[in-house]
C-alpha cells in the first residue's frame, strides 16, 4: 500500500531524512522508533504533505505519487496523521469540526455526507468507548485541552474517519499510565485487514500494549534496523547508543 | 498562503442590481435652500427647521475631519444630492399592499420580503430606500405594547414631543463634521420608543438601501428606551453598484434610561467598490449612546462592506452600574478602507466596558481600529477591558491597531490585549490534514477568529453574518 | 514663534546645522494635535522655552566655569561611579575636571568633540521642532565609537549635569556608535542640581552588524525642570539592543525613543520605567520601525504614578511592507497610587506586511488588594506591603540594568521618589 524509496527531506538547508525505504503492506502496523533528531516527526510531515521541505526519492500510496498530491487529497484518500502537538483552532468547534472533515472524506469515498443527528448518535458511541465527555464535542478544536484530551481527540478523530494509513506520531508521548491504555485501546479496536499503521515514537511502551508486525530503527534520517516487535524490548533494555553504534560499525 | 493571494479574483457583490423606481429627487448642492426643500417636503415643524438651520450654519465653519487613516480623494459636497425619495404611487402607504409593487420586488431580491418576514420571522421591519421610508411592517401589534417603531418622519409628525426631547441629547448637531451635515439634511430614518418596564416583544430592525444615483444618504436613527425597557434592534444595509462614490452619513442616537437595555446590532454591506477600488460607499457614521443608572448599551457590528468605514460607536456610561459593549468584525478586501472602534466613557460609578474587536484584511485593503477608552474621576471602581485582534490574509494588505486609553480614578481597572497575526500555517496545516480544502480551512479558521462577536448577533442574523464574511472573502483566501 | 529661540542661539556649523534650520522655518514647533505630541504638555513647554530660558552663547573648549560650583562628589551622588569612564558634561559643556577616564583600549574611545566631528548626520524622518533645534545648535558632543569587533567591557558612563544658575537652554547631543560585532555598554544619566532647568537633549545610536549594545538613560533631573529628550537608533543587520529608560525627575519629562531596525535578524528589548510624583508629567513616546525582515523587539514600559501626577506612554510599532517574519511585543502597565494620579496608555501598531506576529498589552490599575491584605496577613504593616509591592512592580525593570552599582544606584532613587506614597 505504502512504498517509500530512497525519501530524502532537507528543511532550511539542513538535511533530515537522508535515503529512507519503507514498505508497508495493508493491515499491518509498523512502528518506527528513534532518538530525538533522527528524523522522525519529519517523516510524518512529509508523509502528510506539510509544507516548507524539500523532498526526493519516491512515495507511491495505492500505486500513485504520493508526494504530488496536496495534504487535503492525502487526507480524504485515507492518510490520516496523529499529530504529536495537536494544533488549538479557537473559535471553532469541535463537532462542526470533525464533521466537516468527515464528510470530506465521505465525499471522497462516493458516500453521501452524514446529517447532524447520525453524526452525533456516532460520534457519542465512540467517545464513550475512549472515555471522553460528550461536553468535548461543544467546545473549540483542542483549545484548552489537556495534553491528554488533545490526544485522546485524536484517537476519536481518527476512530471517525477511519483511515486506511493511521501515522500516529509520538501519540504516546506526555499521557499517563489510564490514558495511554485508552488510546492504545482505541488504537488496537481499529487494527484491521485493509487499515494499515506507521507507529512513530520514542519509547517502546505504547508498543507493549499494540503489538507492531514489523519495528524499524530511524537514525539519522535512515533506517538502520528492522526487525518484529522483539526488537523493541531490545531497545528498551539497551536503548538507541547500542543499535546506533552497531549499526555504524 | 502566497499562492493563494495571488488567486485574488473580483469578490461578486450579490446585491448590485439597481431598481428602476420613480424617483423625486433635488437639485444637487447643499445650500439653506436645501435644507429648508427638505423640510418642506416632509412638513416639518418649525423647530426641526431652526435645529437643522443651526446645523447647516455651523456646517459652515467646519473642516472635514483628517485624522484617521483612510484616504480618499475630495469629497465634493456640492456635486450631490441630498433629498431622493420614491415617488409614492397613492400618497403615504398605510399598509403594505399600497407599497410600490416595485420597491417590494426590490426588498423580495434582497432577501428581504417584507410580507414575507411578517408572516414569518416575527420581526418588524423599517425598509428606507435613498433615505424614505417606505414601509414599517408589525406597528399594530408593537403598539399593543405600548412600543413605537416608525420612520423618523412619522415620529416627527405623531411624536414630536419625543422627538423633541431626544434628537440630538446624544449626538448634539455640533459634534462632528459629518453628524451636523447629517443634521441638517438627514432624511429619514427610523424611531424607537419602548416605555418603561417593557421589553419590546420582538427584534426591531431597518434595512437601509441607497438606490439613486449621485445621491447622499443622510438618515437617522433614534431609539429611547425609558426605565427598565429592553429592546433588540438590527440594521442592515445594501447599495447597487455603480462607479462613483456615494456618501453615506449617518447618525444614530441610543437613549436607556435607567435599568434599560438596548442591544443594537448591525450587518453593514454597503457596495464596497470593485477589485480594483472603483466606487463603493463611503460610509460616515456618528454612533452613540448614553447610559442612565444600571443601564447598558451594547453595540455588535458586523462590517464587510463600504470602500470606507469610519465609524466608532460609542457608549457615554454616565449612569452608576452602567455597561457598555462593543463587538465588532470588520473585513475588509480588494482596496477597502476601515477606521472602525468604539469609544466608551466612563463617567458613573463602577460603571464597566468590554470591548471585542476582530480585524481581517486582505487583498489591497487598510483596516485600523481606533478605540478610546477613558475613565474620567468620577467613575470609582471603573472597569474595562478590551481585546483587539487583528487577522491578515496577503501581504499587500494592513492592519493597524490605535488604541487609547486614559485614566484619571486609581480605582479603575483598565486592560488592553491586542495581537496581529497571519492565519497561522499549523491550524491550516492541521485542517487540510483531515481533508478540508484550503479555502474551507482557512473560512473556518477566520470564522473561529469571529466566533465571540458572532454570537452576539441575534440567531439568525449570524448565520447571515457567516456567510457574508465568507463571500466578502471568496478569493481571497483560497 | 519658530525661530526666536533658535535665533538665540549659538548656531553650528554643519551640514546638520543648516538642515535643521531649514525644517524648524519651514515645520515649526510641535502642537497639542500632533499624535506623538498627544501626551505631552508641548505648550507649557514652548512657553517656558519662550519666556524663561535665555540661550546663551556657547563657546566651543570653554571650560566650565567654577562658578557652577560642581565637585566630582557631586556627580558621584547625582549619577553614581559605575567603575568605567565618566564624562562629565555641564549644561551641554565638556567638564573635563568632573570626567575620569579609563583606558578602554585600540579601537574604542568616548569623550567630547566640537561640531560635525562625530555625529551621525541628521535625519529628518519623524522629526520635530526640538530635535531640530538641538541639532542647528553648537556642540561639545559626547562621542563613544567602538571599532568593528571591539569589545569594551567597561561600561561607558556619559553624564549631563543641568544647573539652573545660568537659566540657559542646555542641549547635550550623544552620539554613540558601534561597527560591526562590536560590543558596550553605555550608560547616559541626566541630572542636574535643584532649580529650574531646560535641558533638549539628543542621542544618536547606529549599531553596526552585529553589534550588541547596552543602553540605560537614566533621567534625575530636578523636579522643576523640563526635560525634552530624544534618542534615535539605526540597528543593523544581527544586532542586538538592550535599552532601559528610566524617567524621574523633572516637572515636565518627555523621552522619545525612535527605533529603526535597518538590517535582518535585528532584535531589541526596550524597557521603561517612569515614576511621576506631585504635579510631574512623564511621557514616554516609543517608535519602533521594522524596516528589515526578520526583526523582533520586546516592549515593557511600566508607570508608577502617584499624587496629582501624569503618566503617558505612547508606543508605535510599524512593520514595513515587504518584510518577513517580524515579532514585536509591546506593554505598558500602569499602578495609580492616588485618587488624583493619571496614567495615558496609546499602545500602537500599524501593519503592512502579513508574516508577523505582533501582540501588545496594556493595564491601568492600583496595587493588587489581595496582595497587599495577603502581606498584611503576614504581619506586614500597610506602609511596607505597600512599599513592598511597588518596590517588586518596577524591580522588574531595575533588575535589568548593568552593572550592579547602577542598579544599586536607581534603586536607591527609585525609594526615595516613593518613600512618600504610601
């Protein structure tokens, strides 16, 4: 579904990604993990199409060029990015929000947009089962949330659109123990046949509750590593210096 | 976002159709001989004649005003019209079957049948068209209340003791420049009278059409709520398009007396010009108005239109406890011009003010907001606070913050926040990623930017409030 | 009107001279309806100017008379010793016997030059009247030139001393200028002995490539004075200004701090704080021109204004079309520590360019009563709390100024121009 060859990002002069392949295949979930500055938030932005980098090498999503296409047409074709600091838009609310997306997608996918009442019965269904208070909904996109609701709105933005490639980019990252059980929770209910996964994180813990099928070392914008999800509690007991040090010998 | 700007194409005006209606029109200039021609016309009483005499003398002694930011070329004073009015078919309409058939598809275009809106809305209408009304709808069932909603004529003919008590306690005729001209040769307009203790039993509004060409609109409005009455009133405003610049100097007095509440809001769109800046209105306007004891005024604009803004509504917070509220959204495109604020003077005791402006330029266009907050000594324990945004789209446009506040009571507590900013990339960013468009994402963005002032605008006329700002913007953002 | 002051007075010789001449016949003096005039009482300004100050010849390298009776002891109070140069200046006169030197080294010198030596020349944008007439004046400037990649660490201490014996029109001029990577700190104290004084001053700044300056003016002139200052500074590419202003004395102040960031990536941090008592005016007028990309200054004036005095700040950011990603913040706070004190607030921004980020922030209140019954509370009496809380309000200011014995030396200014409030 996924096939990266050779991606290379520079941002301002600087150089990031530096020849990166990955494949993936439909239903399975990657997880590609790797220390501060390897390149990974990078990856996620490319991937989405966020502007300001330059970008080679090739990216083909179902067989067409995904870099050539803008961040909304990677959106409604079922790329959907979990972001790491997801953005605060006040004034805007949260449900108008989600359901203007969703019948984006929809539109996309040839199916006729949902009215308020279907949208609210679903959406309800779904917070409940990620545990957010329905209030969430009435207020403005992630304006003040916490860190873990900002999250967890994610997840539920993500449970609604139902993507065919979730990233979710260090998704994990400032939740505690109950919340990142939710999120992983909400993560494994969508793992399915046609859905696939690129898991980008720092720590392998989120990888303890969603097992990935294949776990990819980034260091300094290449792969260096893959291997199953072994090679994750690898890395938790001997951190990055070893791999990286190895994989530099 | 640049590419975007770069797509800036000419922002369709959807009310630039001109009716053709028989129209009684004077000569042009401004001379005593004017003024007293349109006093004639309208068979004033010879106090109203003396008061807009006085104004027009001291009209004479004045200099248009050149402190603001916006530019334009002279305005010839002479090179106008001053009185237009539709011709009635039979003499004064009583109801609204003897309304010109014409000027009543002119309204059904704008969206604004007024049978229609009897039937329906349950709002009372004052429709003025080149600066006569034409027709009042609901004043049988607001009389049962012991409210009066009319044209200023009329109020002038059955109420002159209202009148008379009222014109001018807020905005005498010397205070500026463009309110003595108005004085002395407003038109129409239109009067509210809610008696005390009432609460007027539906929203009043007036829509306001400039139709003529080469013609001044000089109306007036006066609205007086007595002891704890409370009224809601909304105006909105449209001109055809045309290539000339038509000057539109309004004045309208706000008067709550004790524990009265008037919330006043407006849909300004006025023909803003084209892309390129050719014609539009310049749009004058005196706004104010004054508190008694626990009274509150508060004002929501909504301005997309004009080629010229320059307004400042304003609140004299004379009375004890008095409130006083300014909400505002100004857009302006292609190569508008708005110099827009408020000004709230704190006289009274504990009196407090809130202020919510929001700014969005594009394309070519100047948008300044002008405020003035001031606590004079005796308004122990004064609050206020202001929060002025200011939202850019292009690189060509501007916008400009001028605030000023003055404190003369340590009781006071006065603050100010003001930001300018671009639409921020990541929101964008963040929008597009879940599959809306660029424009849909930036129209929601700036909708969100509003989302305060919005909601203060009366139920139905946010929605139309949205959807004005989106089209005043179609091109400009995607 | 326009011209009889300035035909009073000892003309100068430059280019500079002639320029100015020219635009005060033809602009006259500020009014009242002048914008950056707003706050500030021009007229009881031009009057005193008018009636009161008899300009007087002023002959280039006379030395001070000992009439003015001055001592080094006294500087040392007025302005304080902060362990640098010091140059001395009486009524706009080198006073080289009140100046000590220090040797700053090849490449970096300050002291008094005659006429046209040093300044920068004359820029007639946002001019007005005063500048005007301290610039067709004669001179004893004071010069500091730091050569490129200089780096004095000595602070550079320039004193203006206003005695009111001779009731003459005093107009410093300062030139300071730094060439690319060079680095300093100047210090210029304005102070004079009791009495009534006129003191029209001027500074020029120009900050090469990368140069990092920092600027403190501190202004404790006597509280029957009027002061009228001006200090324009032209920041170049990379550069870095650290400016404090702080505004005590005189009856009537008024310091116009006129910015311009010419080259990208500049960035500045003005701060400001005024402390009008009695019947004192404080006006403070900022304007900060981001010409160049990529700039970003931080305002922070803060008033304390007590008894039946006035406190003004009008500050003007203006980014110029064509420029990227400019940051500006601008604030103004404000305490009132009495019924009849006054605080004006103008916080201004005009915008013509769309990547920016420009926020500003204005407050008018009295202390915080929670705090102050919080320290009570505590066993504080009312008088300290109150002391206290002030003494924390402007701290935030004081506490930037270099080095530690200028510091000490406004702080204790600072208390005794407030030890009356509460």
């Amino acid at each position: 579904m996924l096939h990266i060859q050779g991606l290379t990002a520079s941002i301002a002069g600087t150089t990031i990604l530096r020849g990166l392949d990955l494949d993936i295949a439909p239903g399975e979930v990657h997880a590609v993990m790797g220390p501060n500055g390897a390149g990974k938030s990078t990856l996620s932005n490319v991937l989405t199409g966020r502007e300001g980098y330059e970008v080679g090498g090739t990216v083909t999503y179902d067989g067409n060029d995904l870099l050539a296409m803008s961040p909304e047409e990677r959106a409604v074709r079922g790329i959907f990015l979990a972001f790491q600091y997801p953005v605060e838009i006040p004034g805007v609310g949260n449900m108008y929000f989600l359901r203007t997306a969703l019948n984006a997608v929809r539109h996309e996918r040839g199916e006729d947009p949902l009215d308020a009442m279907t949208f609210l019965r679903v959406a309800k269904e779904q917070m409940a089962a990620l545990d957010i208070d329905p209030a969430f909904l009435s207020r403005s996109v992630n304006s003040g949330f916490s860190g873990g609701e900002k999250k967890r709105n994610e997840v539920l933005q993500m449970t609604m659109l139902e993507p065919r490639l979730a990233i979710l980019d260090e998704t994990d990252s400032g939740l505690d123990i109950d919340a990142l059980r939710v999120v992983a929770d909400g993560v494994s209910r969508l793992r399915s046949p046609d859905r696939s996964m690129l898991i980008i994180t720092h720590y392998p813990r989120l990888l303890d509750l969603v097992r990935p099928d294949r776990v990819h070392v980034l260091s300094a914008g290449r792969i260096i590593r893959s291997g199953d999800h072994t090679l994750a509690d690898e890395l938790e007991v001997d951190g990055y210096a070893s791999t990286v040090a190895a994989a530099a010998s | 976002m640049s590419d975007v700007v770069e797509e800036l194409v000419e922002r369709e005006y959807a009310f630039g159709f001109h009716t053709d209606l028989d129209t009684d029109i004077a000569p042009k200039g401004l001379s005593e001989d004017v003024v007293r021609l349109i006093s004639a016309k309208k068979d004033e009483p010879e106090w109203l004649l003396e008061w807009r005499l006085a104004a027009y003398r001291h009209f004479l002694t004045l200099d248009e005003p050149d402190w603001s930011s916006v530019q334009h070329p002279p305005i010839d004073y002479q090179d106008m019209h001053y009185w237009a009015a539709p011709k009635p078919k039979a003499p004064g309409p009583d109801s609204l079957d003897e309304v010109d058939p014409e000027v009543r598809a002119m309204f059904d275009k704008l969206g604004i049948s007024i049978a229609e809106q009897e039937r329906l809305s349950g709002v009372a209408v004052d429709a003025i068209i080149d600066s006569v009304s034409v027709a009042t709808t609901f004043k049988a069932r607001l009389a049962e209340s012991g409210v009066i909603f009319c044209s200023f004529s009329d109020a002038v003919r059955d109420h002159p003791e209202l009148v008379r008590r009222y014109l001018g306690s807020v905005v005498p005729y010397r205070d500026n420049f463009f309110a003595t001209l108005n004085s002395a040769v407003f038109s129409d307009g239109s009067f509210a009278y809610i008696p005390a203790g009432v609460t007027c039993p539906m929203e009043l509004s007036t829509y306001f059409r400039i139709n003529t060409a080469q013609t001044g609109q000089f109306e007036r409005t006066l609205i007086v709520a007595e002891d704890g009455a409370t009224v809601s009133y909304l105006e909105g405003c449209t001109a055809p398009m045309r290539d000339e610049n038509q000057l539109h100097a309004a004045v309208v007095e706000l008067v709550a007396l004790d524990d009265a509440s008037i919330k006043y809001s407006t849909v300004q769109n006025w023909y803003p010009g084209d892309a390129d800046g050719k014609g539009g209105i310049y749009n004058f306007v005196t706004k104010r108005g004054r508190c008694g004891d626990r009274a509150k005024i508060s004002w929501t604009q909504v301005e997309t239109g004009s080629a010229i803004t320059w307004k400042y509504p304003s609140v004299i917070l004379q009375g004890d406890d008095s409130v006083g509220e300014f909400y505002s959204v100004a857009v302006t495109a292609n190569h508008q011009q708005a110099d827009t604020g408020t000004k709230m003077i704190h006289i009274g005791r504990n009196t407090s003010s809130t202020i919510v402006s929001k700014g969005i330029s594009a394309g070519h266009a100047q948008n300044a907001y002008r405020g003035l907050v001031k606590v004079l000594r005796s308004a122990e324990g004064a609050r206020s606070h202001t929060q002025c945004d200011s939202l850019l789209l292009g690189s060509t446009c501007g916008a400009h913050t001028f605030p000023y506040i003055e404190v003369k009571n340590d009781t006071a507590q006065v603050e100010h926040e003001a930001s300018t900013t671009k639409v921020d990339e990541d929101q964008l960013f963040y929008c597009r990623q879940r599959g809306l468009s660029q424009e849909d994402a930036t129209s929601m963005i700036v909708n969100g930017f509003c989302r305060e002032v919005f909601d203060e605008l009366p139920m139905e006329f946010a929605v139309e409030a949205q959807a004005l700002l989106r089209v005043s913007l179609e091109g400009s953002v995607g | 009107m326009a011209t009889s002051v300035a035909d009073r007075i000892a003309v100068g010789e430059g280019a500079d001279a002639a320029t100015a001449r020219a635009w005060l016949d033809a602009n006259g003096w500020p009014g009242r309806r002048d914008e950056a005039w707003k706050y500030t009482p021009v007229d009881e300004i031009l009057a005193s100017l008018e009636v009161e100050v008899v300009a007087e010849e002023l002959v280039i390298g006379e030395v001070v008379a000992q009439e003015v009776a001055v001592t080094s002891a006294d500087v040392d109070d007025l302005a304080g010793d902060h362990g640098g140069p010091r140059i001395v200046f009486v009524d706009g006169r080198h006073a080289p016997h009140l100046s000590t030197s220090h040797p700053l080294g090849d490449g970096a010198w300050c002291g008094a030059r005659g006429d046209g030596d040093a300044a920068e020349p004359v820029e007639v944008v946002r001019y007005d009247g005063f500048q005007a007439l301290n610039h067709l004046a004669a001179h004893e400037g004071a010069v500091v030139e730091i050569h490129a990649g200089i780096e004095v660490d000595l602070p550079i201490h320039i004193v203006h001393l206003a005695v009111p014996t001779a009731s003459r029109l005093a107009q410093p001029r300062t030139t300071i200028r730094l060439g690319d990577a060079a680095r300093a700190t100047v210090i210029e104290t304005y102070t004079g002995l009791p009495g009534a004084t006129f003191v029209n001053a001027s500074t020029t700044i120009a900050l090469g490539e990368g140069a990092h300056l920092d600027h403190h003016r501190i202004q404790t002139e006597s509280a029957e004075g009027i002061h009228v200052g001006h200090t324009r500074t032209n920041s170049g590419a990379d550069s870095q200004l650290r400016s404090t202003s702080v505004m005590l004395g005189a009856a009537i102040a008024r310091h116009a701090l006129d910015l311009t960031l010419r080259g990208e990536h500049a960035h500045a941090n003005l701060e400001g704080l005024y402390l009008p008592r009695g019947y004192q005016r404080h006006d403070n007028v900022l304007t900060v021109d981001h010409a160049a990309s990529h700039g970003t200054t931080v305002q922070l004036f803060k008033g304390v204004i007590g008894d039946e005095a006035r406190g003004s700040f009008g500050g003007h950011v203006i980014v110029r079309p064509d420029t990227v990603g400019t940051s500006a913040d601008q604030t103004n706070r404000n305490l009132l520590l009495a019924r009849t004190a006054q605080a004006d607030t103008r916080p201004w921004l005009e915008i013509f360019a769309d990547d920016v980020r420009c926020t500003h922030g204005a407050t008018v209140g009295r202390l915080d009563d929670d705090a102050l019954f919080y320290l009570r509370s505590r066993g504080i009496p009312r008088t300290e709390a109150r002391a206290m809380l002030i003494t924390a309000f402007a701290d935030e200011i004081i506490d930037h100024l270099t080095p530690a014995s200028l510091r000490g030396h406004v702080h204790d200014a600072v208390r005794r121009q407030t030890e009356d409030d509460t």
